[in-house]
C-alpha cells in the first residue's frame, strides 16, 4: 500500500493505492482517518463497512487493484474508490444477485450518498456521510 | 538478526497465542531463521513443546544455529522439549503426500505432547518442502485451508513459512487467504467449543482471510444437534463473513444453530439478509 498526503480536489486526508494484500491495512486506515475528521460510534462502524466493500469490489471485480481518497469536507465526510476494471459498475450495482452488486447495495445503506461513474479505464465510487449535529 | 513482521495495529508477532495458525512470508533464508528461532522461543515461554520442521536446511544445520541465538534452547533441545525434523518425515511418510496421514501424524504429536506435561505443541514449518513433494499448487492450498479445522480442536500453535523468493505470488496470495493470520492482514483466532458444542471466533475477517473462515465453518454443516457460533470477539466481518455465518444456519436445515455476534456482527448479518435477493433470504433458526 502507498499512502501519501497528496492534494488534489478535493482535498483529501488520506490517499492510498491497494491490491488485494492491502484491504486490512486500507481499512484501519479509513477507519482511523475518519475517526479524526469526527464520525464516531456505529456512524463510523458503517461508514468504514461501506468503504471495504466497495474497496473489496475493486479487488474482485475491478482489475485487482485501485486508489482511495478520503476527505472531510464541511459537515461531511466523504471517500473515493478509483478501480482500474472495464467499467460496468453501475450494472453491477443494479444487479440483484450478483456479489459485487450485493456488497454495493449494502454500502448504499450505510451511507448518506453513494454515486458511481463508469469510464473506459474504470471506475469511481464516491461514498459521503454527514457528520453528526453536535450542540 | 533480522527484524519480523508485525500485525500492524494488532500487536506483534509475540502475541501468538495456543490456536494460532499463522501464516509468515520471508524473504530469505536469515528472515525464516530469525522467525523460527522467535516462534521457538514463545512456544519454550508458553511451557509448550516445539517442534521445527525443517527443509531448506537439514534438521543439524539448524540445530547448530540454535545455541547462539536462542540460548534457552540449548537445555529444551537436549529435553526433547525442541525438536528439529526433516518435512519429508512428517508430509511425505510412506514416499508420497497424504493429507489425512499427515494430520492423524501431526495430531498424535500434540496428543505426545499434552500426554508428556507440555501446554501444547508449537510447530513451525519450512513449507518450501511442497515445491517438490507435491503434485500441484491447489493441494497446497486445500491443506492449508483443511488443517485449521483440526488446529481448532487441539492445542496446536502452527506457522507455516513461506519463502517469497520461492512460490510465486498469485500461489501466496491464495495461501494467505487460506490462513487465518498473515502479518498484515485480517488477524482470525478460533476454537471448537463443547460446552455448548460448536465454534468460538475473534478478531475480524475480510477478503483476506475468507476461505479460512470457509474452512473453519465446513464441518460445521453436519455437525449433529444444536452448535452455538460464539461470535462475540468478531469486531470486523464483511458481506461475505457474514454469508459464509448464515450459510451455516442454512446448511444446517432442521439442526438449531445460534450466532451470537458483535454488534459489528449483528449489523452485517441484518444487511446482508436486506440485500440477499428474495429467494435467497435464509429464515432464522
């Protein structure tokens, strides 16, 4: 895993690139820096949950390989997972049965937004989830 | 001496514990010599009995190295609470791999030991011995994957070392998956359990370490009467965690079968039953 703190729009707190030897090691990262941008409690357990599937659908589905980001923005905290597959993840997250389709719809229900795009080189799941009201 | 792996973020090396089975790469003969010689000295501090398997040097040369880096050795050798075997004694006994004989022989040592006053036995394995003693790569990871069922249900620390120099990388990787512990990945701890009969898991699972998890629950699937997963201790499982627990419930038909989970636990397996497609949603026990 290389991990940098590189800026780029938006900016992000954490970037790492992952294989499927990473996945733990991308996961207690997301789930340490989304704990200092101020998700807490099953907020955070859900949030860090969404982002291992979508990370583990780039693994199985997406070439074996990608790229995330994480960043707070405002009131929210929010995660990009960049694959390096053929595409074809929005039929994958509509299809009902199929794995990766499962494990996209789960993270649809564990955060606040989840929006893919599709493209020749890949594909880009973006996860945001609203911080909590305090006071 | 070279420095080991560690878990990162879940202690270190030092804490393997009895039920471990740990999977270490290394990247050359001193990285193996230095991990075999520290799994030793833990095994020796856990008053178990250990037993190194030894193939890319003869059980002598690594005897001889012993002395000078573990000096507790010294007195556990000449005990016979270390022992250095060649692989070939153990896997390729009557001239060719056999799976169940080389469990019932590995299961008769921790019976030895346990029967001889030990806490269990520890063993470390020098795996290069399957690059010639073995027919093909998915043998190699079947047994993997097979011996953590029995590992469950004995005493029995085991860390297999795996040159990285020597197998090739899509092979580790299938390897790894296959154990429940590989530095750097989802750490798994397991035990069968009798009183309520069934399966005591901590620690976290993911695509890393699935098809362990796969393995440890197949038996499961026809275990007679009401088992209890103990689950508890499971603070991180994903989608296909929480499949491969409820396909258990589901295998099991007419037979109780409880989960008791995490909250973690909980959450995924209330998830994974909203996005299983109709026919597919499994009824509780």
């Amino acid at each position: 895993m290389l991990e940098s703190s590189s800026r780029t729009a938006p900016t992000p707190s954490f970037f790492a690139t992952f294989t499927g030897l990473e996945i733990t090691a991308i996961r207690r990262s997301v789930a340490r820096y989304a704990a200092q941008l101020g998700l807490t409690g099953e907020q955070l357990q859900d949030f860090v949950l969404a982002v291992n599937e979508i990370v583990t659908n780039a693994v199985m589905h997406g070439g074996g390989y990608g790229e995330l980001r994480l960043w707070g923005a405002g009131k929210a905290v929010g995660c990009e997972v960049v694959d390096m597959g053929p595409g074809g993840a929005a039929e994958v997250a509509a299809g009902p049965a199929e794995a990766g389709g499962r494990g996209m719809r789960l993270a649809r229900l564990l955060v606040d937004e989840l929006h893919v795009v599709d493209s020749p080189t890949g594909t880009v799941v973006r996860l945001v989830t609203s911080l909590p009201v305090t006071g | 001496m070279a420095s080991l792996p560690s878990f990162p973020g879940r202690g270190s090396f030092a804490d393997l514990q009895l039920g471990d089975h740990l999977c270490l790469p290394v990247s050359s003969d001193t990285e193996r010599l230095c991990g075999t010689v520290e799994f030793t000295g833990l095994g020796l501090r856990r008053d178990a009995k250990v037993i190194i398997f030894s193939d890319t040097e003869t059980p002598d040369e690594l005897a001889a190295h012993l002395p000078t880096l573990l000096p507790d050795a010294v007195p556990a050798l000449a005990a016979g609470q270390v022992q250095v075997v060649p692989c070939r004694d153990i896997y390729l006994a009557g001239g060719a791999f056999d799976p169940g004989r080389t469990l019932a022989g590995f299961v008769a040592q921790v019976e030895l030991a346990v029967a001889q006053g030990y806490s269990g036995l520890w063993l470390a394995v020098d795996v290069a011995w399957s690059l010639s003693g073995l027919p093909d790569t998915h043998t190699l990871v079947a047994w993997e994957a097979a011996a953590n069922a029995t590992i469950a249900e004995h005493p029995v620390t085991a860390m297999c070392v795996y040159d990285r120099t020597r197998f090739c990388p899509a092979l580790l990787e299938r390897v790894y998956k296959a154990h429940p512990m590989t530095p750097g990945q989802a750490p798994l701890r397991f035990a069968r359990t009798l009183d309520p009969p069934g399966l005591l898991l901590s620690g976290e699972v993911d695509l890393t370490n699935h098809d362990a998890l796969a393995a440890l629950l197949c038996p499961l699937h026809t275990m007679p009467g009401h088992i209890t997963i103990d689950a508890t201790g499971l603070h991180f499982a994903d989608l296909r965690a929480a499949d491969l627990l409820s396909g258990v419930r589901a295998a099991r038909r007419q037979c109780p079968t409880t989960i008791i989970g995490s909250t973690a636990l909980n959450r995924v397996l209330e998830l994974a039953e909203k996005t299983r497609p109709a026919e597919g949603r499994r009824p509780h026990a």
